[in-house]
C-alpha cells in the first residue's frame, strides 16, 4: 500500500526545524505484514523528547527512517502466527519488542531485551525485516514502529491491546510519556506513602512522574523546571512546591526546604546539568533515579567516599521499567479513575504538514505533548 509519512534523511539540521525541514512528507510503501506482524492504522502519535533527540543527531539512527515511538491506532491486517489480536482491535504501541525468551525476558525486564535493542540499531523490525519503501530505496524502522505515517507494520509484541471505549488521542501517550513517568515511581523508584519526592524535568514523562508520586502517597512532591507555567501546572496536578532550577542556589533552597534533601529523585529531563542538580538534592540515604535519555557523549561523575558514606544510591529507569502487557492497563484503569487526568497533558493537535513546527515548540520547552493525528 502507498501512504504519507514523515521521513527524516539527515541529523543535526539547524533550527528553526519549520524552515530548514528535517521531516519531509513523502508517499512511500508500505508492504502486508509478515509472519508475527500487524498492519495498525495510527490514530496518533505523540512527539517525544527522544524523537527530538534523533532529529538533533544527540541519537543517532540509521537513516533514512520513519521517526516516531509512541502512538495508538487499529489493527487493520494481521500476519499468521498472530494471536490475541484481530482486525478492528484498539492497540497502543510499545517501543521495546520483547522475544519473551532471553534471560532478561525471563528475569521479568522485558524492557532490556536485548534482541530489541539489535534490531533497533539494524533498522528493522524483530524479525530482522523491512516493510518501508521509497521507490526502491529501503526505509529503515525507527524503533520497530515508525509511527509518524498513516499506517505502521509492527511485530505482534511492539503494541498492547486496550479496551475500546477509551479514546484513542488519549491512550497514545501511554505508549512512552505515561508509562515511562509513572513506570519510574511505581516500578523503579518504588515510592511509597509517606515519602519525599522530586521531580526534576517537567516534560510529558516529568509531569507523569508527578501525577503517580501522588498516586503512590508521597507526602511531599516538589516539582523542578527552568519554566514558571510548568511549575504551576505541576502545582495544580499535585506537586505539593515548585522551584525555578535557573535561580540562584536552587539546589540548597530546596535541601533546607526538605530538611537535607528528597528521599526521591526522578530526573527526567534527559542532561547532564538536570542529572547533577538532582543528585544534588538527594538526601542521605536516598535515591536519584535518571529516566531521561541524554547526548550519548555524556558522562556523569559522582564521589563515590560521599556516595558511600552516604548510602546514596542511583537508578536507571528505561520505559519505567515496565512490563507493558501488565502496566499499561494498569495505569489506563488508574486514568478512567481520574487518578492519572494525562489528558491536561495534550498541547495540541497537529496534522503531518505541520511536524516541522511541532519539533521547534517541543524544543523551545513551549509544551508538554503534542498528538499528531495523521488523518487531519
């Protein structure tokens, strides 16, 4: 089949991305899916900070490709060996394929399969195969998805099915921004009631990590961002207090707000600077936990005698450290509760023509998560 879709060529193109256009609109085809695949028709796709970072050249893919990680849609085709879905199924997608078989599988980090992480760096889908195609030039898959196009051929194990009746605009974050914020305080950090927690990133995954702090009982969640409307909204959604990380001695107004630090910290934000700024509001005995995904030149240094004397300890937390069959109904139960209200979340809906645009207002830190919705 032919359909539109996003295609980035080359990494690193100077901004503004509206002019200099690093996603053009192409018609390109798409073939059925093979054996374990499905063909979704996608109803949105949220723009993540780990899209930008690959249009920036901080991650580098193989190119070209199809960006985009985080979407909801319908299955319209199934391949054979495909069980539990049928055509007409609502589907969220899952940016980690799991083999269900390697240790890590086994071990229940479905998430650090490392078969994903191959295929990923190929290009392909799990199944080592292409089904992008640009007269004949190959496209390759960005992170077995590509869901920046009107259609998507996935492995059977790269979405999750959910109930029809939610709406689908809705369940496309929870594909990324939902499950990576919420996953790192339920399942990485652990948070319990009583604790005290920061987050510190205000983005889609940081305001998530916000709204399943209060979920979890924390008693104090302070909120940390260079933006003072994202402070606000944090405020609104639950954070009990917000802190400008630009103003001058930040880091130790909150140490003595806290009384020696947060036993919590979730640094979402994806740098160097934001890593450092959390650590340095750690409180003794507590944990920093990073699940933002920075420049991969990047390195972060501690002092280990303090780390130690201190017993501090830090987390890595990638898709929340998720199993995404398990915790993605999960945590839609929790939105139809009102617990998780993602939806004050959305900046904005946006239609293909407009991606370009959409990338500069999510590197200008101007908003949270914007849905594209192909069909617009």
């Amino acid at each position: 089949m032919r359909m539109k879709a996003a295609v980035l060529r080359e990494q690193g193109l100077p901004k503004p991305y509206a002019e200099s256009r690093p996603l053009s609109i192409e018609e390109v085809e798409l073939d059925p899916p093979g054996e374990g695949e499905v063909l979704i028709e996608v109803a949105a796709a949220g723009l993540c900070h780990s899209d930008l970072s690959t249009i920036e050249n901080l991650r580098p893919r193989k190119l070209p490709t199809i960006p985009g990680h985080e979407a909801s849609g319908i299955v319209r085709e199934i391949g054979s060996g495909v069980h539990g879905l049928k055509p007409g199924d609502h589907v969220v997608s899952v940016f980690v394929s799991a083999c269900g078989e390697c240790r890590w599988c086994g071990n229940g980090k479905p998430n650090l399969c490392p078969t994903s992480t191959a295929s990923k760096a190929a290009g392909t889908l799990a199944s080592g195969a292409r089904r992008l195609r640009l007269k004949a030039e190959p496209i390759n898959h960005y992170s077995g998805l590509s869901v920046f196009a009107e259609f998507a051929v996935v492995a059977r194990n790269s979405v999750v099915r959910i109930d029809p009746d939610i709406p689908l605009e809705t369940a496309a974050i929870f594909g990324c921004a939902v499950m990576t914020g919420a996953g790192a305080v339920f399942n990485t950090a652990k948070v319990t009631p009583g604790a005290l927690v920061a987050v510190v990133g205000l983005g889609g995954v940081g305001m998530n990590a916000v709204l399943a702090a209060r979920v979890a009982g924390a008693a104090r969640i302070v909120a940390v961002d260079v933006q003072p409307a994202k402070l606000a909204l944090a405020q609104e959604l639950g954070a009990t207090e917000g802190f400008l990380a630009t103003e001058p001695g930040a880091a130790e107004a909150i140490r003595d707000a806290t009384s020696g630090g947060l036993d919590i910290v979730i640094e979402t934000a994806g740098s160097l600077k934001a890593m450092e700024f959390a650590y340095a509001i750690t409180a003794r005995g507590g944990s920093t936990v990073t699940a933002g995904l920075p420049d991969v030149s990047h390195r972060f240094a501690v002092p280990l005698s303090t780390m130690v004397a201190e017993e501090r300890s830090i987390r890595a937390s990638y898709m929340g450290s998720c199993v995404a069959p398990r915790d993605i109904p999960m945590l839609l139960d929790l939105w139809r509760r009102g617990r998780l209200p993602v939806e004050r979340l959305v900046s904005g809906r946006i239609p293909l023509a407009d991606i370009n645009a959409g990338f500069d207002r999510l590197s200008e830190g101007a908003v949270l998560r914007q849905l594209l919705i192909p069909s617009l």
